[in-house]
C-alpha cells in the first residue's frame, strides 16, 4: 500500500456509502419503477464509462454508481427510454468522461445531464418528494461529512441559509425537501464543490440562495427543477468563489507581512 | 513575384483542414445565431461569401494604393458597403428570412472571418487568388453552418428546409422534438463536438496543451 488508502475509488466508495440510507429508503418506496430506471442509468453509463476506458484509457470510476443515483432519483418521470438515454449520455460523456474522467471534471455529470434534460423536455413532468425520503437525506449528509467525503462546511452553510430562510416564511415544504435532496446527491459533491474553507461556506450559502430566489420568482417550476437549475449554478461558480477566497487570503497575508 | 499559388488548393484547403470556423474559430457569433433552420443558415452563408469574395477582390485590386495606417478603416468601409447592398436585395426579395437574421446580416461587416481574410490574404495577393481563397472560406464558413442548422432543424423540428422528414408525435408521426436545439446553448454543443470530432481525425489541428500534468509518483520499490 505505497501509495496509502485514499485514491480516487476510495472517494468514490465511501461517497456510495454515505449516500446508501438515501438510496435504499428510495429504492423501498419507489419499488420496481425506481429500480429499473437506476438499473438502466447504471448500464448507459458503465456503457460510456467503457467506450472512454477502450478509447482513451480511462479507468472506470465507482462514481458512476452515484451518477446514476442521482439521475434515476432526479430525472423528469415519462421520459422513454430513448429520451433518457440521450440526456444521460449527454451528461455523462459532455460533463464529466471528456475533461478525463471523474476527479477532472467541472460539473456534475449528473446535474449536466438533469439540466438537459430539464431544458430539453420541459413538458415531461418532474418527481416529487415526501417527506421520509427527504429525511433520509440528513444521515446521508451527516455520514458524508463525517466520513470527510462531503465538504463539510458546505453543508452547514446550506443548512443554515435554509434554516434563516425558512423563519422568514421564504421557502416552502416541497422545495426544501427537494434542495435537500439535491443538496446530498448534487452540490456537495467532492469533485465540483469549492474546494477552499471560505470558498465551501459561500458555495452552500449561494446554492440555498439560489433556491429561495428561483423559488419565489420562478413561476410555474416544479421544487426539483429550482433544485437542479440551483445546483448547475451554483457549481458553476465553484471555481469563482474559490478565487475568492485565494484572493482574500493573499491580500490578508500582504496586509500583515506588508508584501507579496 | 513568387510562384503563383495553386488555385485548386487555396479554394479547397479552407474547407476542412484549414476552416475558418472550426480551426480558427472565427466568425463564431453569427454561425451560433442563425442556424436554428436550414433557411436562415443557407441564406446567411450566401450572403457572406458573396461580401466576402467581392471584398477580397476590391482590396486585392487597391491593395498597392490604401496607406497602412488607415487601411482597416478602408476595408471595414468596402465590406460595410457591400453588406449593406445585399442586405437590401435580402429585404426586397426574401423579406422574411430577411426578419427572421434581424441584425445578423448588417453584422457581417464586423465578422471576425470577412476581417480576417481581407487583413491577412487579399492585402499580400493579386485579386484572382484573393478572390479564391475568399470563396474557399466562404464556403468552409457555410459548410460549418449548413451541418449545424441541418442538425438543429432537423433535431428541434423533424424538418429540413420547413419539409417534414420526421413525423412529429403531435402530427401523428413518431418523433418527439428536441426543444433544446432551437435554443442556443445547442449550437455550441453541435460546433464544440464538431470541432472535436475533426481534431481527433486530424489531430495536426488540436492546440498544444496549455498545462503538462506533473508526472505521477511511482512507488520505488
């Protein structure tokens, strides 16, 4: 073991496992149609995860298993086959396999692929959530964190920004049970969050931010639609907040040190 | 004066190998913009490749008389003229495609592509050759155009050419329409792997890499 426990597929293990109480509450539930739309999310994806693997030399990555999760649970209901198909590639391959697999990429693959779907299908209706599969999802954050998967500080910012929002009557029940799904499957994601301590605060904050805003603007949206348009926006502005906070620690340091 | 150059090459290397848009990446702004139907995109690529050989031929043919310190601003005002010329033959006889490119026609005077050739080929060559290369990147500009609004079309409507070639499912048909393609973000997805797909086949076309990754850290057993 000379290169020590943490590789890639380790990460991507423990992340599987943080999220198994969310993933098997909703298996129980959603029952055989849940089950086969997880089971084909998992071959298209292990499909294109060979094809990179034959083609590019790749390795394949457990985190298609998680992709796939979030997918089947997220993705918009009477789709067909064909349709899903589609978007599922078009996240998979566009979002994460050609920046060189999981670990390089700049956005999840997942909230790619819901977005495309989302915008290119807007007819097709989303899921919707209750309240125990949403509960489900505050053991899957709590092992993320605690096992260092989930950027920790990214969860209690969300939470908090929920929390403050939620006294100001600004969010509704459906929409929170929603972005606390996305925030578990989609945003707190070891790869595409923030990566900095203030940068991760600021990720969180901005994600639940987001959410408020789409929910009290957006008419006509369903609670995972403002989800996943939230989580696409705010990972994109990932790498901005991270700059950020590079930038406010450098010119801490120089304040104090009086040079570069 | 240097050997003359060979005619069939300077039209045909602008088509793949040398495209203006998919190499250079020029003239980006109007190939996402006016490819939503095969009409709109035929009619815009004709239109630039005729601003663009007749410029390419007018300022080949004074090239030994614009002062360098104004010749942009000459240039700019030769293909502006022309622009405007084909954007009144566009109004008076296909008023609707005309509606339909809106800016996109007047905005060819400043099209990176029509610049590009004039500053970089016409202003070195005599006005036969000029006016080749500038029909060889005016048809490489329309060929990009013509697959990404063919795809577009044919994806957002199941048309080509307002023809119906695949039923939609509202009509009785079976094709469900991707409202995604009409929508912009699309024709960045069809250029962007279109793009890709013709580096990997010629791979003399892909960028050198900006960043080395370090290299890898083999145990030293």
């Amino acid at each position: 073991m000379t290169r020590g426990l943490w590789t890639r597929e380790t990460v991507a293990a423990l992340m599987l496992a943080a999220l198994m109480p969310l993933a098997l509450f909703w298996l129980w539930t959603s029952g055989l149609a849940g089950a086969m739309g997880l089971t084909f999310a998992i071959v298209i994806i292990g499909v294109w995860h060979l094809v990179f693997m034959l083609v590019r030399a790749q390795p394949p990555s457990l985190s298609a298993l998680i992709t796939a999760l979030a997918i089947a649970m997220l993705a918009p209901e009477e789709l067909g086959v064909f349709r899903l198909a589609l978007g599922v590639s078009f996240g998979v391959v566009m979002g994460e396999l050609v920046f060189g697999g999981w670990g390089r990429n700049v956005v999840n693959p997942a909230t790619v692929a819901l977005a495309f779907l989302g915008f290119g299908f807007p007819s097709a209706p989303w899921p919707a959530f209750d309240a125990p599969i949403a509960w489900a999802a505050i053991p899957a954050a709590v092992l993320g964190a605690a096992l260092g998967i989930m950027p920790f500080a990214l969860i209690v910012a969300a939470a908090s920004v929920a929390a403050a929002a939620l006294m100001l009557g600004l969010l509704t029940e459906p929409v929170l049970f929603a972005a606390g799904i996305g925030l578990v499957l989609l945003v707190a994601d070891p790869v595409t969050s923030a990566a900095t301590g203030l940068g991760r605060v600021l990720n969180g904050a901005l994600y639940t931010l987001f959410v408020v805003f789409f929910a009290a603007g957006w008419s006509g949206a369903a609670p995972v639609q403002i989800t996943v348009a939230s989580a696409l926006l705010a990972s994109l502005a990932a790498p901005l907040l991270d700059d950020i906070a590079i930038q406010v620690w450098v010119s801490r340091r120089r304040r104090r040190h009086g040079r570069a | 004066m240097a050997r003359r150059p060979d005619v069939w090459r300077v039209l045909t290397e602008p088509l793949i190998r040398q495209n203006p848009v998919t190499l250079q990446i020029l003239g980006i702004c109007s190939a996402l913009a006016v490819t939503t139907t095969m009409a709109t995109a035929l009619t815009m690529a004709v239109s630039l490749t005729v601003v663009l050989t007749l410029a390419a031929g007018i300022i080949s043919s004074i090239r030994r008389h614009i002062p360098d310190s104004i010749r942009l601003i000459v240039q700019i005002v030769i293909v502006a003229s022309l622009v405007i010329v084909i954007d009144q033959v566009l109004q008076a006889y296909l008023a609707e495609i005309s509606r339909a490119l809106s800016v996109y026609v007047g905005l060819i005077t400043t099209n990176c592509l029509v610049l590009g050739r004039t500053e970089a080929y016409a202003r070195h060559h005599p006005p036969l050759p000029a006016m080749v290369d500038a029909f060889g990147n005016g048809l490489g500009y329309s060929l990009v155009l013509l697959i990404v609004g063919g795809l577009r079309e044919l994806f957002g409507k199941g048309e080509l050419f307002g023809v119906v070639v695949l039923p939609l499912a509202d009509a009785g048909g079976w094709f469900t329409p991707l409202s995604l393609m009409l929508l912009a973000p699309s024709a960045f997805f069809i250029l962007g792997l279109l793009v890709w797909a013709i580096r990997s086949w010629w791979p003399e076309q892909a960028e050198a890499p900006e960043h080395v990754p370090p290299g890898r850290a083999e145990a030293a057993e």
